[in-house]
C-alpha cells in the first residue's frame, strides 16, 4: 500500500457552545491540516495520485472555512465546531472529491486519515476503521 501525505493552513474563529472556560468564548486559531491518502495501484508514470491534484482538493475544501468563525457554517449550526468534527468533515468532503476523482482517472485512491492541528501542541485525528 502506497500512502501520500499533504498539509496545508487555514485560519478561523470558533466557540464551544456548552463549553465552560475560556474555549466558550470566540477566538481563532492558525489551524493546520494534514491529510494522508493510501491506494494499491501506481498510474503508468509510477505515481499513486499528482501531489498537486491532492492539494487542488484540499484547497477546495478548506475554502469552505478559512476566514471564516465556524459556527457561522452550515455543517456548524447544529454541533459545536470542535477540532474533532472539524476534522471528521474534512475527512467526509475530500473522501466524496476522491471518489470523483478515482472515477474519473480510473484509479482506487481512499483518505487514511484527517488530523487538524489548532494549535502546535494539540491536534485531533479522524479516520474511519478499517480491518
């Protein structure tokens, strides 16, 4: 199995509802996100997908929330916009671009993993169980 792993940044504001301290409170962070994906099957040029297709859908996802206060999203209006869901709908937007992709240049290309980091020293990772 072949794994490849890209990052990239975003900045944006959130606020725990519920929360009691200070996270309740709206502030931002400097969020860093990486994002493995794994497959079998190299193309004909040895390679498993473009290093820059993955961070083109990468960036299209994360559009989505840099600059933005994250309660304000849709995905948000219902559920604290907590690292961990944060990173589990990473996960779930690019797991739908790949699949598109896949289709399209006939290749089985699937997301490992979604950590997003908001600060250096604290980080959440989602990744579907696989056995």
């Amino acid at each position: 199995m072949y794994i490849l792993t890209i990052e990239d940044y975003i900045s944006a504001a959130h606020q725990l509802r519920g929360y009691k301290g200070k996270c309740e409170n709206i502030h931002g962070h400097n969020w860093k996100v990486e994002v493995s994906v794994y497959g079998q099957k190299l193309n004909d040029i040895g390679i498993l997908i473009d290093f820059h297709d993955l961070k083109d859908i990468l960036k299209a996802v994360l559009q989505e929330f840099d600059h933005k206060n994250l309660n304000d999203v849709k995905e948000f209006t219902h559920q604290n916009p907590s690292s961990e869901l944060l990173s589990k709908i990473i996960y779930q937007k690019i797991e739908k671009m790949l699949k598109q992709y896949s289709r399209i240049h006939s290749t089985n290309i699937n997301v490992l993993s979604v950590t997003v980091w908001e600060s250096a020293t604290c980080r959440s990772t989602y990744q579907k169980k696989f056995f």
